[in-house]
C-alpha cells in the first residue's frame, strides 16, 4: 500500500468506474479480497454508494462493507476499517442496485423507449462520500475501457472528452427496484434537454447508428433550428430517407432554415417528385435560387476545366524541373502543381511545387511524384468537385478519362466561387 490520504482529508476526486473495478481491497495491511461492484442509493441529482461489494478468494463467501468503513480510494488500492469481515459475510438483497450489474453496458433509451447509446462507463466523485454524477457513452470512453487509451487521446480533442457523450446522472429516469444484471435498460428523463447541447455534426453522427425507426423517434425530438443543422450534416442516403419519413410540411420548414446552397445539397439527394413537393412550400423567390444551383450542380466539369496546367515526364530531374519551371508555368491557369505524364498523356502523378523545390537535385520526378491521385471523370458533376474540394483542401483537381489519360484540371477558384454566387 502507499501513502494515500484518507478519505475527507482530500480534494475533490473523480474517477471512472471501469478504473477502480477489481482494484484490491485491505484491510489495514492485509489483502482481503477485490473491489466487484458498488450498491448504490439513487436521487435525483446524484446517487449516492452506499456498499462495496467485495469478492474474497479461495470460496469465502462475498462481504457487503458500508461505505463509512472506507477510508482509502483510488485506482491502486481501496483501504477498509472493520473489526471482524465474518461480520460483513452477505449477498446484495433483491432490490439493490449495483452500478456494475446494472448500470454498466446498459442501453440509454430516450423517452419514448428507442436505444440512443451504450453506458460505457460511469463518472464518480469522491468528496467526503463516494456519489454517481454522470454516465459516459462516448467513444473516448468506450477506447480508454477496452485499454486504448493512447488511442483515444489521438483520436478526441481534449474539450471533446469531458462533454462529448456525458449525461448527467440528472438526466436519468429513477432505476427501477425489480432492475436486474440481464434485465432493464438505463432510460432518460427528458432526451431533449441533453440534446439539445450536442453540436449539429456529432448528433449526426449518432443518427446515422441508429435504425431508421429510432432515427425518426430522435429526429422529431430536435428544435427546428437544431434539426435542419443536423440534418446538412447527415450522410446523403440518411438524408433521403430520412427526409421521405417525414410529413412533407415539416420537411419543408426544415430546408426554409437552411441558406439556398445548403437546400439545395439536401434536395439533390432526394427523388425528384419529393424534392418538388417540398419546393412547392417553399417562398417563390428562394426556390428560384435553389432551382439554379440544383441545376448548376448537375453541370458537368468538362465544361469548367482547363488545359492550361504543367505537364512534365516523369524521367525529368528536380533541377531540370526547377529550371524550366518560369518557361511551364507562362500562361497556365494552374501553376501550383505538375502533373506528371507517359507520351500516351496518361496521368502517373502530381508534384506540389512545394514540394519540388525542398526535393533533392537529382532524383526524378517520379520518385518524388504523389501517386495517390484524387481525380474527377470529364462527366463527374460540378457538385461533386466542391464535394472534393471541401473535403481535401486541394487547390486544383485533375480530371482524366477512361483511359487514365489526363484531359483537363479545375481549379478550386473557378468552381467554389461560381457556387458561392448562388448561395
């Protein structure tokens, strides 16, 4: 054992169940068994441990110790103060609740009885008692659990692992006495008050892991202004069906609070007859908008492309390229990149001219060429080059054949600022 300061000389501490789970028990300076689940009071606010649950080895029989006899918490040890454990020898009655048992890997239901979510884990903090505060569904959560920590520093914004995916102890519904380890989710007060704090693009990512049907059940929960922000930023087939659920009227004030453009993206994704029905509801002078980029979406990029970019051999060297570059690049609409090509115009790869001048003198341009090409076909639409753009960052976009041979670029200016003129 170490150290550790007794409980009510500290600050305030908070832990995660799956942290202290299993963590070994002493009695003083004997090891007497290890830490299995929390009985827990519930209240509205918080609840509150009452019991530890203690497992001893060798078939002793478990001990139910009250919390006043803890006297040292933490990940590596727990502390208790008893006279004699023969006294403490019981199992849970029925009725109890334990957080493991049943709080742990339990369903969130919302309110009406659809899953939303897993209870990954359970926040706990430590004052001068030991009290339930929140419960965790978020996928840092479910990684740190399963040993990923590392991981899951890498992939979550630190702000993103205290608020993304906590809910309040608040927000659940009082536990049931007949809840048991195999039996009863864990359900929601009112979903819509926590919601309501999740930003647009996460929420969507929820709904897109939901079944249709709890989809809907969690989609008509949201506000308007909240529902058509989540709804730009749903996977395009979750829109459309989506969208086709629900009555046409909501569906229309939904896209109404959304700018042109962006009313236009979620209309493309739909079929033509809804997305007219929907059109029909909306005010005359914003629907001509949003028919004009509809239509200027569908537009192809063959007609938008240039052919005025560097095209370079691949035997070509660095220095040779450096040295030629002011001559490649007079009059070309796109001199940031090189587009590196066989004697057929097929398309090998891309240089960055970045990238060119920090290369070294004698290698060739296709040992130092980019072959993972990202690229439209003459046909691809104007709306799926912004996609691309967006996504990628790049500044002009090759387009090329069948063939694989290189037949035009667009840049990011010409396509992105035609489509901004409408929204």
């Amino acid at each position: 054992m170490n150290g550790s300061l007794p409980i009510g000389m500290k600050p305030e501490i908070s832990y995660f169940l799956t942290q202290i789970l299993d963590m070994t028990v002493y009695l003083k300076e004997k090891r007497i068994g290890k830490l299995k689940d929390f009985v827990i009071r519930d209240g509205d606010k918080v609840a509150e441990v009452v019991q530890l649950y203690i497992h001893r080895p060798y078939g002793n029989p478990a001990l139910l110790i009250p919390w006043e006899k803890t006297r040292v918490l933490t990940p590596r040890e727990i502390v208790i103060d008893i006279e004699d454990p023969e006294k403490y020898v019981t199992e849970p009655r029925e009725g109890t609740i334990l957080l493991k048992d049943h709080i742990l890997d339990k369903k969130i239901l919302d309110i009406e009885g659809k899953e939303v979510e897993v209870v990954y884990d359970v926040r706990l903090v430590l004052r001068d008692k030991l009290y339930v505060t929140e419960v965790d569904i978020s996928r840092y959560g479910f990684l740190r659990r399963v040993g990923l920590k590392r991981l899951a520093r890498l992939l979550t914004r630190p702000e993103d692992r205290t608020k993304t995916g906590i809910i309040p102890w608040s927000y659940i519904q009082p536990l049931p006495h007949n809840i048991s380890s195999f039996e009863g989710d864990v359900q929601l007060k009112v979903l819509k008050e926590k919601i309501s704090d999740i930003p647009p693009v996460d929420l969507a990512d929820i709904l897109e892991e939901l079944d249709h049907d709890q989809r809907l059940v969690l989609f008509r929960q949201l506000e308007t202004e909240q529902a058509s922000d989540t709804l730009e930023e749903i996977n395009p087939n979750v829109q459309r069906a989506l969208i086709s659920s629900l009555e046409k009227g909501h569906a229309a004030t939904l896209i109404n609070e959304m700018t042109p453009g962006q009313a236009a993206d979620v209309l493309t994704v739909l079929p033509w007859s809804e997305a007219k029905e929907i059109l029909r509801r909306l005010d005359p002078e914003k629907v001509k908008k949003i028919q004009a980029i509809m239509n200027f979406h569908e537009e192809k990029v063959k007609h938008f492309s240039t052919v005025r970019y560097i095209a370079v051999a691949p035997t070509l060297t660095v220095t040779q390229a450096q040295d030629d570059y002011p001559k490649l690049a007079k009059n070309k609409a796109v001199t940031m990149y090189l587009y590196v090509v066989d004697d057929q115009g097929r398309l090998l790869g891309i240089i960055d001219i970045k990238e060119l001048l920090k290369a070294d003198d004698a290698a060739q341009l296709k040992d130092i060429m980019n072959e993972d090409i990202i690229c439209l076909a003459p046909n691809s639409t104007l709306k799926e080059a912004a996609e691309l753009f967006a996504h990628y960052g790049f500044r002009a976009i090759p387009v090329i054949d069948e063939q694989k041979r290189l037949t035009g670029v667009v840049p990011f200016r010409d396509v992105m600022n035609l489509t901004h003129y409408f929204i």
